[in-house]
C-alpha cells in the first residue's frame, strides 16, 4: 500500500500534471523521469490491496460530503463524487473494472478511475488528505468488517457446541490431565470447554473492535491539515466511536491490526487444541468419534485409511496465522514515526489471518453437528486408568478421615488392583477394607461411572444437571 510522504492535496487549478518525460503518476509533478519498471512491479500494491475497494470508496464518499459540508467543495462536485464512486463500486462489484499496476494501488486505481468519469471535481476528492491517513481509515474499516464477520460465525459454532453439548449431555468420557485418564467426565462437559475458549475468543475480537474504531481521516500526511475539516462528520458517516487524538500516531498505528491477529491467533491455538483432539479421538486407538466422510479423505495406497484432513489442516494453519502475528510485530518493531514504506506489507498478513480464521470456524461450524459420538467406547476408556479413585478419597474423607490420609489409601487401593489387573469397583468388599476400616457396603455407590459424574454438583462442574444447567444459561443468554 503506497502512501505520499508529502502535505496535504493541492487544489485542482494546481494540481501538478504529468512530466514531459511522460511520468503518470498523480504524485509525479516533482520527478524528471518515469519510475523504472522493476521499481514499478516491485513496488506496487494493487494486486492485493484492491480487496480494500469498498473501505475506500465510503471513505472517500465520507469526506467528499464532508468537504462540501465545510465549503472547501462545492455541492454539485461532492455530488458527482459520490455518483461516481457508486458508478465504481457497482463496475467493480459486476468485475468489470480493470486494476491497472502502473497506478500503484487501489486509492490510485480508484482516484483515476473517478477522474477520467467525472473530470475535474474528480481531482478535488484528494484535498485535505493524504494516502497515510486514507489508508489508515481503509484498514480500520477493513478490520471492523472482519470482526463482525468472525463474530458472527463464532456464534454459529458456540450454538452447534451447545446443541451437541445438549446431545451428549449424558455421555461418560474420561477426562484427562497429562493425557492420562483422571477423572470421568461428561462429553457435553467437555464441548462446553470449547465453547467457553471461543466465547473468550469473540469478547477479545468485540473488545478490540473498540480501539479499532476510530476514525484517523483528516490526520492527512502526519502533521493535521489546513483545512477546516470536520472530523466528527465523517466519524458519524463511517460509524466511528471516536475521532483520533494525534496525527502523528494516527497515520502510523496499527496496534489495531496487530491486537486483531493477535486475537486470531488465540484462536487459532484453541481450534488447534481442538482439532488434537478430535485426531487423537478419531484414531482406532481411541474410537470416542467418528468424524464424517465428507470431512475426511483417503489414502492413495492404503485403501482402509480414513484420514482427518480436516482437522489436521486446523491444526497446521494454526501456525500459519501466528506467523501472521509475529510477521506485523517484526514490521512494526524498529518503524520512526510517522509513516513509512514498511507498512505496505501489512496487509497480507492481516488478510491471511482473517481468511484462515474465517474458513476454519466455517468448516468446524458445518462438522459439529454430524459428529458421531461412540458412546460405549468412551465409557468403556473411562473405566480404566482408575479414573473414580479420587471417588473412592472422597468417600473416605466424608466418613471422617484427613484427606492425606484417605489419598494414601487410595493410592495402595490402586497398587493393589493394579497387580490384580482390575478396577477398583470389582474388588471385593473385604479386599477395600484392607485399606481402610472406614469403608462400608455402601461403598460400591460412589465409586462407579455414573455415581462420580453426579456427584460433581457445583457450578460449572461435570455432573448432567449442571451440564444442562449451563447449557440453559447459555440459551437465556442468547
């Protein structure tokens, strides 16, 4: 994305024309000859940055009815302005427009375009502003629109959770830390995990979206203009909150790009942890799910593999997106206020990172509700590994023993059981006595599956009811 290192537009009865040596550039009055053609190719934008085009015509639409508003145009030319820009938008909308290099990027592209359709008034857009401050505003809008197109699709996935959670709500899993079996849990429990990782995601997008909107328009090169602009006009036309405090800082931020793949790359760390799993619980090792056939692909020479390509290329491009983030922190590390050349590479890894985030969200989205759950299988994981001795601690400790204690013996419970290659439900009555002269008959009801994930009432626990509990939270809330 180019930008003028210059003040502020002339007006169109000084606006500089093309050099005798035939340089077309809109900025070219001051150089003696045309810009050398590697220079051109190396340096243009266009070819990526054109996907701004329609930030940059309400921008430009904005400022035009604001420049009329202030006297500094005249109504009949803000109105051919916005005429047409709207007769660009909608030519470049049916994709008929022609993105030309030479005219370095898309304000350019745009700015000819309105010039050779509507003439001189055309050349007036430009006053009071530069290419810094107008692509400043383009890239602002740019990351609102991403927000709320991620916001929106990150509330389509925590719904599909929420039904599957409600599906699942009674399906015994065993949980894990270390990835060693230690507790039971509920398998709605564990998607409503998921979902809280992107609901934190989404109140991280909303937040940012807050510093992001703010208008920097009229900040102009780096130093304000002479112009008397006014600002909050166009901040209400645009749907700003607010209008930016300092040039200087203004033309040259892009906190609000980076705190955007920031967030994007959290959550990109929780679709990839997700995606983990749902490798390893895919695997035949595993079996807790079947993930369905047309999320995954084969095997060109082993005609039995059913592979999760689908979660595995979450996972993959997880990297990709922080790379992205770590790309705009490195960019912006050593940049002297205010503007710079640097900043043009800002925008492939901003758009990276919003594509990638976009396309993973929409195809877990559309793979949630078809997860087939293999609830005999994740009942039977959670039966081995000793996962309700804690249980078993617990039901010493309300018969009145320290919990060190009723740990310890627990612990030589499982020894025992271990050498015996059973659970700690199949021993006997009088084999746990061993351990504990504590333990009675009734045992036997709190040490199993279903007794265990009951057991866990508190808020927010694993026990069904608090599961549907927060499940019907989660819908009053909307």
């Amino acid at each position: 994305m180019n930008a003028s290192g210059g003040g502020n537009a002339p007006s169109s009865s000084d606006t500089p024309q093309a050099s005798p040596q035939g340089n077309q550039k809109l900025w070219g009055g001051r150089f003696a000859e045309g810009t050398d053609a590697l220079v051109e190719a190396f340096t243009e934008s266009v070819s990526f940055d054109q996907r701004l085009w329609r930030q940059d015509i309400a921008g430009s639409s904005a400022h035009a009815r604001m420049l009329a508003k202030v006297g500094v145009l005249s109504g009949a030319d803000a109105d051919a302005i916005v005429a047409g820009l709207a007769a660009i938008h909608a030519e470049i909308e049916a994709g008929r427009f022609v993105w030309q290099q030479t005219l370095e990027d898309v304000h350019m592209n745009i700015e000819a375009a309105l010039t050779a359709r509507i003439g001189d008034a055309g050349k007036r857009l430009h006053t009071g502003r530069s290419r810094n401050d107008q692509v400043a505003t383009d890239l602002r809008l740019y990351v609102r629109d991403a927000i709320d197109e991620l916001v929106e699709v990150i509330g389509a996935l925590a719904t599909a959770l929420l039904d599957l959670a409600e599906r699942e709500a009674d399906s015994i899993m065993p949980g894990f830390t270390h990835l060693q079996i230690a507790q039971p849990v509920s398998f709605g429990h564990h998607l409503l995990a998921w979902r809280e990782q992107i609901l934190r995601d989404r109140a991280r997008l909303l937040d940012a979206r807050k510093r992001t909107n703010v208008l920097p328009l009229g900040s102009a090169a780096l130093a304000g203009t002479v112009y008397p602009l006014d600002r909050h006009f166009v901040a209400a036309q645009l749907g700003f909150d607010a209008i930016s405090e300092n040039s200087l800082d203004a033309v040259s931020d892009r906190d609000f790009a980076i705190e955007f793949v920031a967030a994007c790359a959290l959550l990109m760390v929780h679709l990839s942890r997700w995606s983990e799993e749902l490798i390893l619980w895919s695997s035949p090792m595993f079996g807790f799910v079947k993930l369905p056939d047309r999320f995954c692909t084969g095997s060109s020479i082993m005609p039995q593999k059913k592979n999760p390509d689908v979660p595995e290329l979450v996972r993959g491009k997880s990297g990709r997106v922080i790379g992205d983030l770590n790309a705009l922190l490195v960019l912006m590390k050593a940049q002297p206020l205010a503007y710079n050349r640097d900043n043009q590479e800002d925008k492939l890894p901003l758009f990276d990172a919003h594509d990638t985030v976009n396309a993973c969200l929409h195809v877990f989205t559309a793979m949630m509700p078809s997860l087939e759950v293999q609830r005999a299988a994740c009942r039977a994981a959670a039966a081995k590994g000793f996962s309700t001795a804690t249980d078993l601690a617990d039901y010493l400790v309300r018969k009145g023993l320290a919990f060190r204690d009723a740990h310890h013996a627990c612990g030589s419970a499982v020894a025992y059981a271990l050498e015996r290659q059973c659970d700690l439900a199949e021993l006997s009555l009088d084999e746990l006595q061993r351990f504990s002269a504590l333990i009675e008959a009734d045992v036997f009801a709190h040490i199993t599956l279903e007794a265990s994930l009951a057991a866990r009432q508190t808020y927010g626990g694993t026990a069904p009811t608090q599961v549907r509990a927060a499940i019907a939270r989660a819908r009053a809330a909307g």
